[in-house]
C-alpha cells in the first residue's frame, strides 16, 4: 500500500497542478492568448499534429543525429587525448573554447555559413553535446585503478590489449555519465539553434513552431510544442538513463546509478 | 643431486631502490630464494620498502642498483629473465564488469589461450579457494573474503613459480583473516609454491611462515633472516604452542633492536 502510493505521488501531483491550473486560468477569467488552460493546450495537441508531429520528427532527428556523432567522436578524441599528454595538451583548450562560447552566439554564424538547414542546426547540438562526452571519456580512461595497469603489466599485457579490456570498460561508467548530459545538452542545442535560424525565417522543428505561434499568438500551440520539447527531453533521459543501467548491471549499484 | 638442482629459485644481490625525487626507499638488499618452496614472510614497520621489493621481484619496478637473478627461469630473446609470478594486491584487484570466471580467465586471455582450453584450470583454481559455485558471480555479489579468494585463485591458475602477496589480508577482519591464513596454508600446502608475503604483523608471519626476513626503514634494509621450525600443517592450536610464543618474541626482539626511540611515531 505504501509503495503504491509512493510510486503514483507523483503522477497525483502532477494531476493536481494541472487541475488547479485549469480552475485557476477559468474562474480567474484570464484570457487563452495571455495562459491558455491545458484542456486547451491538449485540444490543440490533436488538431495541430499534422504541423507539430513533423515538427517533432525534425527536432528529435537533429538532437539524435548530434548525440550519436558526439558519443563517436567524443569516444575518439578522448582515445587520441589520453594515449598522449602532448595531444591532450594540444586539443583540450579547443575543445573548451567550444564549450565556453555560447551556442547562441555562434548559431548566427553557422546558419549563415552552412545553407543546408539541418545540417546548420546539426552542428549546432553537436557544438554543446560534444564537450561533456570528451571530458569525462578523458578523466575515465586515466582512472584506471593502478593495481589493475600493475596486473596487466605483470601477465605482459600489450598497450591494445590493456586499452580493450581494461581502459575502456574503465572509462565505461565516466562515459555514460557524459552520454546522460551530451543527451539533455543536444536537445538544448538544437532548439536554441531553431530559435535562431526561426527568427531569420527559416522552417525547422518545434522550436520554429513556438516562434512563428509566437508572432502569431497562438498561445495553445505555443504550449503545445513545449509540451512536445519536454516531451523528448524526458525520452532521451530515459533512454539513457536505461542504456547506463543495462550496462553497468553488474558493477557496484552507486556506478549504475542514474 | 645435480648442480641444476641446487639453483636457487630467484638470487636478489645488491639490490637498491631511490626514487627521482631522492627517497631512498631500499638500500642495498641481498636475498636467496632457494628452489624448493617455502613461506618466506617479509616482515618490518611501514617505510621499510617491503612492497618495493615485491614489486621489484615481480618485475613491475627496476632496481636502481643490484641485480635480481631467476637461474631457473625461461630468457626472453634479449635475455631477461621471464618469471611466472602471481600477484595478490592488498585490494582484491578485481574488474567489476567481468564475472569472477573471466578474472581467473584475465592471465590467459593475455597469453592469447583459449577459454575452451583453460576452463579446467580456471575451475580447478576456483575450487582450491572453494568458489566453484560462484564463476558465473560478479564481484560486487561477493563478500570481501570471497573477492581476495578469487585473486588468489587467479595469481595460482597460471602455476607461477612463485607467489607475491602484498599484505594480502590487511583490510579484512580479523575473523576472515584468520580462516584465510588457514586456507593459504593449505593451497600452499597443495600447490607447493614459494610464497613471498609481505606483512607488518608479527603474529601473521610467524603463523604462516617457515622463514621471516625482518626489515628496517630509513633506509629499507634487511634485518635478520629467521627460520621457524614448526612443522606443517599448523592449525590454530599452534598459537597455543610454546614454539610459537617463542619465536614471536624471537621475531619482535629482532625489530625491536633496530627500532631507536626516536623511531616510534
């Protein structure tokens, strides 16, 4: 009894908000263009789809596309800058200079620069997605613990076989940690990237929808689509979050912990 | 007995230690090991350089000074001696992510052996520590006792000609500790290895010993050389014995002689 309740509290409470929500927006008399109630939003959630679902597609596939490329060559950089302290000194200040400039202000630049929409936006996410997954892919393969490298080096492990089974699931727990972030950070990129290239005109995902309902005010639509980003947020949380567990399932319980 | 025979099994002549940033953590150490197996503890305060010697044996650090000498042992093609050595850590030393059958495996996987080919051995050692119930377990399933009877297992599954152990037993209780000195004793009572185990206690070393080499540090430096003649198998009646009180006060006067009073922390 206690567990049910524990598990459902939060769905209640969030049940509860959304009636309060909707009492308070009608017997409060304020207009669907300033708040609209979310009975409303859900209205329009259905007679919109046919503009929001492509929406969606766009901006999941951008933020898919840059976390996939971020985890590979994440993983790469982090390879080359670990086996060399010279490298890691070359290429780590670059790829903090990445990290430190707002994406905000380098869109403009790479919206102008790169004509194919997708692929502007694409950089975009991958520009923010990228750091976390280098840095932390980095600290997990030199945290290795030193007896292990001692026992490799006892049994006269060469450097690929030592990198294979004992650097990278090493470096596994770090990596995901970084996956987990890069994930949230995509999607963060990507829909900055959208409001960008939107307000210059161009058509893209669901944050092209909240500018244009926005101009427009459409406030319903505006909430809908926000419904949709947190939407996938939660999703690629999720699924990250699942893909740490499976894989950690047998290390201690504090290193699978989401 | 021919002249091969009478080969020790490792000759440490000289043998010195100073690290870059100066400290000098052995000076100069002279050790024979003799071919046929014994318990040979090595016994001395924290700083005596107990663990760099181990690790010196195994090869994992290079002398300064002094030469280590295997005359039994196979030679590489530049001629360095090639030593089989298991090594148990203070930590269990395990890889959380593979189950307790690929860490016994770990040594032959390096030497590129099949899995197929060395299942046997690998349960064979597994039984020895009594964990052939649990290959198929994960590191964090088992208790500390159990993680350190695995990295025995896989220090022994390759038959090394010698067995290093780095104060093997230091982070568990005192219970565990005392059925894991009978278990060792056991295994090395079977195995008939030699046993190099470095310890700071006394009552430990000369429980499971038959030779304890006492050390000093500022610098690290052997002491004394003690044999116990107490015949195995010793159980833990053997603590009762005269023979035993006797020779750890035997053993304690010897580090107490080199301990000076300003010594003491």
């Amino acid at each position: 009894m206690r567990r049910l309740v524990e598990t459902l509290a939060p769905g209640l409470f969030l049940l509860a908000l959304l009636l309060a929500w909707e009492v308070g927006v009608r017997l409060g008399g304020v207009p669907s263009f300033i708040l609209p109630p979310p009975s409303m939003i859900g209205h329009t959630l259905m007679a919109d789809w046919p503009i929001l679902w492509p929406a969606l597609v766009f901006t999941c596939g951008v933020t898919a596309c840059a976390l996939l490329i971020s985890a590979v060559l994440g993983l790469a950089l982090a390879l080359v800058m670990a086996s060399s302290r010279w490298m890691e000194r070359m290429l780590y200040p670059v790829a903090v200079v990445l990290q430190v400039t707002p994406v905000v202000a380098i869109a403009p630049l790479i919206i102008i620069w790169v004509q194919d929409t997708r692929l502007s936006l694409l950089i975009c996410a991958w520009l923010v997605a990228f750091f976390p997954v280098v840095a932390n892919a980095t600290a997990g393969l030199r945290a290795v613990e030193p007896n292990l490298v001692s026992l490799f080096a006892l049994y006269g492990a060469s450097r690929w076989q030592s990198l294979i089974w004992l650097r990278l699931p090493s470096a596994l727990p770090y990596y995901l940690a970084g996956l987990r972030i890069a994930g949230g950070l995509a999607l963060i990129g990507a829909v900055v990237a959208e409001f960008v290239a939107g307000t210059g005109g161009t058509r893209s995902g669901l944050a092209f929808v909240i500018v244009e309902s926005g101009y427009r005010l459409e406030m319903s639509r505006m909430f809908a689509a926000l419904f949709l980003i947190s939407l996938a947020g939660i999703l690629i949380h999720a699924l990250t979050s699942r893909l740490t567990r499976l894989l950690l399932r047998h290390w201690h319980d504090t290193a699978a912990g989401s | 007995m021919n002249a091969a025979a009478k080969r020790p099994l490792i000759r440490l002549d000289g043998i010195g230690k100073t690290y870059p940033n100066g400290y000098r953590a052995l000076s100069t150490v002279s050790l024979t090991i003799p071919a046929q197996p014994q318990f040979i503890s090595l016994l001395g305060p924290s700083g005596c350089g107990k663990s760099t010697l181990l690790r010196i044996i195994a090869g994992l650090e290079k002398p300064s000074t002094g030469l280590i000498d295997w005359p039994t042992s196979d030679y590489d093609a530049i001629g360095n001696p090639m030593p089989t050595v298991g090594f148990v850590f203070q930590e269990p030393t395990l890889m959380p992510w593979a189950s307790v059958f690929e860490n016994v495996y770990l040594p032959f996987r390096i030497a590129k052996k099949p899995r197929k080919a060395v299942a046997d051995t690998i349960m064979d050692a597994l039984s020895m520590v009594n964990l052939q119930d649990f290959a198929q377990a994960y590191p964090r399933e088992l208790s500390g006792g159990m993680k350190m009877r695995v990295s025995i297992a896989r220090a022994l599954a390759t038959r090394p000609q010698v067995l290093l152990m780095d104060e093997p037993f230091a982070a568990l209780d005192e219970i565990t500790r005392h059925r894991l000195n009978d278990d060792l004793l056991t295994l090395w009572q079977s195995a008939r290895t030699t046993v190099i185990f470095v310890t700071h206690s006394v009552y430990e070393s000369v429980y499971l010993s038959d030779r304890i080499v006492t050390m000093a540090a500022r610098p690290g430096r052997i002491v004394s050389d003690i044999a116990i003649d107490a015949p195995y198998p010793r159980g833990a009646a053997f603590r009762d014995t005269a023979a035993y009180h006797a020779a750890c006060r035997q053993v304690s006067l010897s580090l107490a002689e080199i301990a000076t009073p300003g010594d003491e922390p």
